[in-house]
C-alpha cells in the first residue's frame, strides 16, 4: 500500500514532560516570564496555550488562515508582570493579539505584504514589533493594534526581530546578512550595526554582557559587542544552517538548533557544554528557556514540542514522547514505471499540509477526501479564506492540473497555499492518478 510522503500520523495524547496537540509541525514555542504559560505556533494555523505545570492545553486559538510562525506574551502593563495577552504572527501576513483568559481574539494587526515571520514585544508591554518576508519591520502599540511605524532597509526577507533589554531599540536580521537597530518607539535613527556575509535566520540578546548572538546559513553562531558593533566570538559545532538561537535568562548560557538535527547549548566564556540530539529530527525551528534557565524547549518538524534540563541534557521528568514519524516514500519512485508509485513521490510536499482520508488531525489544508467533483473551499468544517469560500471552481483532473501547472497563487488569486509548481505534464499527470485512487469512496 502507498503511503503519502511526509504524512504526520495522528497526534497523541496528553503526554507528561512535553507539549502535544498540534495537528502538524510545531514553528515555535515560548514561556511566559513567570513560567506558568506556554504557548506554541504550528504549521496547522493554531496557536495552542498551555498551562506549564500539567502539560495541558488551556486554549486553542484560531483565526489565522495560514501557518502560524512566531508566537510572544505580552505583559500586563508593566515589566515582568505576568502576561494577560499573546500576540502571533502568521504566513497569512497578519498578527493577532488574543486574550489569555478567555482565549480569544482582541485585535487582529494587518499591514504587511508577505508573510509574518517573527514577532517581539516591548519590555513594558507598550510596543509590538514583527519582521516580514516584505523586507520591512513593523512597529504597532500592542493596545490598539496601530502600526506606528514601517522600518525599511533590509535588502532581503526579514527573519527575526527583538527588543533591546531597555526596550529603547529594536533589533532585526535576515537573508540579506544585515543587522538593523531601530527606534523602540518610532522616534528616531535607524543604523545598521553590522553585516554578517551570511544570511541570518535568528538573534539572541544577552543583555548583562551587552552581546548579540545571531545564528547564520553557513552553520555558525555569532557573538557581537553592542558598544563596539565587532564581532568577538564564533560558535561552530552544527552540521547544517543554525535556525534558532536562545539565551537563557540571567547566564552566559545559550541553545541552538539547526538543520542537523541537533540542539547545542553554549557556555560563552567556556564553550559547547553539550548536544542534544532529536532522534530523526530534520530541523530544530525553535526553541526556548524556562525563566530560572534551567530547561530548554524546543519545536521541529514534527508535532510535539519536547524539553530538557540544561544542566546534563537529560529529558524533563525522565522521557521525552516519541516522535511522531513522517512517513516517506523513496525517491526511487520517481523513476518507476508504475504513475501511481511515481504520483505518490509528487505527493510528498503535499502531503506536509493535507491528508487524502479524513483522520480528525487539524492540518494547515484540508482533507482531500471526496476531492474530485468537489467545489474549491467547500470541505466541511474548514477554515478557508474568502476568495476561496467564494470560487466556483470544481475539482476536476483538468482544474487540478491547472492549479499545479499555473500555481496556485494565478489559479486561484487569494489562496493561502504554498506557492508551488509542477511544469511537467507527466508530473502532473501522475500526481493526478494518485489522488484519484487515494481519495475516492473505499479508498484506504
């Protein structure tokens, strides 16, 4: 029997030491300051927060109709107050502030041209800043959701973005390898601090010893001095691009993850303490401190978010939960003689966002069950965006060829899909045949 490449098998039950509950990759996890609240941003358009101590979901948050990336509490007022809100940035290319008690939405922040990727909020709680795939930085009074300010200078998509620890400045990074400083209010100069050669894809504030850390393409880590702008440390151990960067609060200590697979914590006056290694992990897209520094979080390519105590990189309470496999058909198939078995290896990105049976696991895209005859955005209980709830395009193997042939962006204007090809006829032609025998009535 074939099985659609990277499908993630159902999610599992409440697990002890770990966050699961989402229906699909986890992009990001974050603690609230006083460790009572966690909240993580997945591939299935949810942000999910939890309660700390029991591990169990409190609020599912929906609303955004693409990918959530980035996740930040906002605190309550002043300084280190327990948190009230928490704000989310989303590929749909808007944020949204919602209401922790009540697990609802209070402003939704629209403004960006692109997808949303990362979000930051203000020490006191005032000021919400994003980084967008349109090259710009956002800067919005948390509130009222205003947009104060649209930064621009980045040459390239933006990746990350965070306050400085007075709150006075706002830092961002991206492909472009540039580091931008920009006023936490508004209200003055931009400057660029540095540039790394590198693309960048996360940055970390240690605040007691004035650095900056920024996790690159090309597998380093980079320490930088605030008050000269010079680079005065390089960090090399990864395999792959570093993704994610964290420092844990009040330490020289910070975690990163990457592409290998691997989270390696650092002791900046003394090295690499140690690596962790996520059994068949592809990428370590997140990760996270609790406040007394003493556990990492982390988020990859499956569902769950995982943790472990610093100190020797053993697993909170004992065990981690399993991964949850991604099952992958061989790229042999490509070549075979068989269109299904060769349908089954186009699949395999598609596969990432929907499932051909109906399985209860909220996903980023629909089920594609009963798919052909039916009309665009009409599966039930899905959350489509308006362009498509409103199409009147049907499902055939014409249309559906058409959406790959175009992509999906010029088929069907408004749509929240990935934007992707498949130029080839027989590509399509197989991709076809596969869904037509997989997500018919009786199909397994």
């Amino acid at each position: 029997m074939l099985a659609g490449a990277y499908l993630l098998l159902a999610a599992i039950g409440p697990v002890r030491a770990d966050f699961g509950g989402h229906g699909a990759p986890v992009r990001d996890i974050v603690l609230s300051a006083d460790g009572a609240y966690a909240a993580t941003a997945g591939f299935d358009d949810q942000v999910i927060l939890w309660d700390v101590a029991s591990r169990q979901p409190l609020h599912r948050l929906l609303g955004h109709e693409a990918a959530v990336n980035a996740v930040a509490f906002v605190p309550a007022g002043t300084e280190g107050a327990q948190p009230d809100r928490v704000v989310s940035a989303s590929d749909d290319g808007s944020l949204r502030v919602w209401d922790i008690a009540a697990g609802s939405e209070l402003v939704r922040l629209d403004g960006h041209e692109k997808k949303v990727v990362a979000v930051a909020v203000s020490p006191d709680g005032r000021y919400i800043a994003s980084a967008s795939w349109d090259r710009t930085v956002g800067l919005w009074e948390a509130a009222s959701g205003r947009l104060i300010a649209r930064f621009e200078g980045h040459e390239d998509s933006i990746n990350a973005v965070a306050f400085t620890a007075d709150g006075k400045e706002i830092v961002s990074a991206g492909y472009d390898g540039q580091i931008w400083f920009w006023p936490g209010n508004g209200d003055g100069e931009p400057r660029r601090f540095a540039a790394a050669g590198f693309p960048i894809n996360d940055i970390a504030f240690i605040p007691e010893r004035e650095l900056l850390v920024t996790a690159s393409a090309d597998q380093r880590l980079r320490v930088w001095d605030l008050a000269s702008q010079q680079e005065v440390n390089r960090l090399e151990g990864h395999e792959g691009a570093v993704l994610t960067v964290a420092a844990a609060p009040g330490s020289d200590v910070i975690a990163s993850g990457g592409t290998d697979g691997q989270i390696h914590l650092w002791d900046l006056r003394a090295g690499e303490i140690s690596s962790i290694h996520i059994e068949h992990y592809n990428a370590v897209w997140s990760i996270s401190f609790s406040p007394d520094g003493e556990i990492v979080y982390a988020a990859g390519i499956d569902a769950i978010a995982r943790a472990w105590y610093v100190a020797d990189g053993q697993p909170l309470l004992g065990s981690t939960a399993a991964f949850q496999p991604v099952d992958r058909v061989s790229a042999d198939l490509a070549h075979s003689d068989d269109p299904l078995e060769r349908g089954s290896f186009q699949f395999r990105k598609c596969a990432i966002c929907h499932s051909l049976k109906d399985d209860g696991v909220a996903r980023s895209g629909p089920s594609l069950e009963g798919l052909f005859g039916r009309r665009v955005g009409s599966y039930p209980g899905y959350r489509y965006s308006e362009a498509l709830s409103k199409s009147d395009v049907i499902w055939t193997e014409k249309t559906v060829s058409q959406l790959f042939e175009l992509g999906p962006e010029v088929f069907l204007p408004g749509t929240k899909m990935p934007l992707q090809r498949l130029p080839d006829a027989r590509d399509r032609a197989d991709l076809i045949a596969f869904l037509k025998a997989r997500t018919g009535p009786g199909q397994p």
